[in-house]
C-alpha cells in the first residue's frame, strides 16, 4: 500500500495492473493516478471527479447489458441493476482484482483499515472507469465492465432485494421512519476489523449485527431486523 503525496507517473506495478484489465496504453498517467488517489494523502488531485463519471459508465453499461440478456419489466431490472452496480458489487470486483495494494491512501486512512473498505474500494473502481473513459473511450471502457462483471451478472445478484432496501421498503409500507444505522463498535486489529452496527426504526426497535466491513454489518443488522420486526 502506497501513501505520501502523489506521484506524476504511475509505478511499474500501477501499470502493470492497468495491463491486466486490458489497458495497455495508458495514455494520461496523471488522471490514471487521480483515480487511484485518496484524498487522505493531501493531495488535490483525488479520485471523486473521476467516480462520479464512472459510475455514470457503469450504469450505462449494466443497463444495457441486461435489456440485451434479460426479458423482465422495468422494476425487475431495476433491481437488478441496483444490485450490480452497487458499492458492495464494485467493491467486491475491486477485491477480485486486487485494486487495493494500487490504492494511495493517507498513513491514518491505512492504520483505519481503508484498504478493506467497501466505500473505497468501490469509489476507486469506479473512478479507474472513469479514467478510462477519458483516456480509452467508451468502446474499450464497456468490454472492461462486460468482462469484470460477467460473472456477477450471468449469477444471482439482484434476484432478491438487498436486506437494507427490503427494510427501506418495509418502512415506507408502514408509515415508519427510514431505519437509522450506528456503528457500535469496532475491534480487533486492521487486517481483520470486526463491526457491529445497529439499525433501529423510530416506534419498532432495534438490533445488532457484527461483520468483517461496516456494509456487511449493516446489511446483516437489515436482515436480523426484518427477522424480527418484518
């Protein structure tokens, strides 16, 4: 894991990464390392600008993909676009192909286990496709997500409601407040944090749950909750 100000070029490892998703002419260093840049290392030139275009691409990409593959009504899609394009989704892509060791984060954004966050690892993976939009195109930025995502999407991912948009529904469906989540606690060293989080919803009650990321301890904390209440 890199940290300290960012580099003009990227390394040789950076490089040969990009290689490996298929980008063999990188073009623009710079923005390629704005893309794996956090903004806990100071630097001005982080990944935020490059996320919200990639996600854009991504959406994009998905939705195309399952109108060409799947024969449902909108809301069935929906869902299932909601499921493949999410932070857990792209975060679990990130890990697959192991983004985090090109990440550059800050010292105390390290020591805070950054490198196994969800929120980053699925903010930078979608910056890295916004940076090759810019310096790849479309075309080449598309056969990326078809190829990362292929398992993701021939599988079941989306098929049921995510535990934390099956609570945010059942909410609404009976006149409550959205659930509200509080990290507890977080123990044990950086390399394998545990977290608990509690969800409650206003006039119900509320529960806990303990995971290895604080996304997977609130979506099991959705679930416990749906268990019990629902």
């Amino acid at each position: 894991m890199s940290t300290g100000p960012k580099r003009e070029g990227l390394s040789e490892e950076a490089r040969a990464f990009l290689a490996g998703l298929g980008v063999s002419d990188p073009g623009d260093e710079a923005l390629w390392l704005e893309a794996l840049t956090h903004g806990s290392t100071g630097s001005p030139r982080h990944y935020q600008r490059l996320e919200f275009l990639g996600d854009r691409v991504l959406g994009l990409t998905i939705a195309e993909w399952l109108y060409e593959s799947e024969y449902a009504d909108e809301g069935r899609l929906s869902q299932r676009l909601n499921a493949l394009v999410s932070r857990e989704m792209c975060a679990a892509i990130a890990r697959d192909i192991g983004l985090a060791a090109h990440i550059q984060l800050g010292a105390q954004a390290r020591a805070d286990g950054g490198s196994d966050s969800d929120n980053i690892l699925g903010d930078v993976m979608e910056a890295l496709l916004g940076a090759s939009l810019v310096t790849q195109g479309f075309g080449a930025t598309r056969a990326i997500v078809r190829r990362l995502w292929a398992d993701a999407v021939a599988g079941a991912a989306g098929q049921r409601k995510h535990p934390k948009s099956a609570l945010q529904e059942w909410c609404a469906g009976n006149n409550r407040k959205m659930p509200e989540y509080r990290l507890v606690e977080r123990s044990g060293p950086d390399h394998a944090s545990r977290f608990t989080v509690s969800v409650g919803v206003h006039g119900v009650g509320e529960v806990l749950a303990t995971g290895a990321s604080k996304a997977e301890a609130e979506k099991l904390a959705a679930a416990a909750f749906m268990e019990e209440f629902g």
